[in-house]
C-alpha cells in the first residue's frame, strides 16, 4: 500500500498546478471580454464605464 502514496501525491500536485493555469488563463480570457464591452458602451454612450 505505502508504494501507491508517492504517486497518487505527485499527481494530485500535478492536478493542482495545471487548475491553478487553467484559472489564470480563463480569468485573462474573461478580462478581455469585460474590458471589450465596457470600451463599446464607453463609444457608444459617452460615458466612463467600468468593465
């Protein structure tokens, strides 16, 4: 039983590191799209708006 930890450790640390870049490239992804609207209804309406 004890030759499974290191293993089943090391791939739940993988897991860990791979969500936490999936988050940051989704969080990017989700900045462009919000900073895109806000300009747009900057344009269109005149007025500073927040994203």
């Amino acid at each position: 039983m004890p030759r499974f930890i290191p293993p089943i450790a090391f791939a739940l640390i993988g897991l860990i590191l791979f969500g936490q870049g999936a988050y940051i490239h989704a969080k990017a992804l989700l900045a462009q799209v919000l900073l895109e609207r806000a300009f747009a209804q900057s344009i269109a309406t005149g007025q500073p708006v927040k994203p």
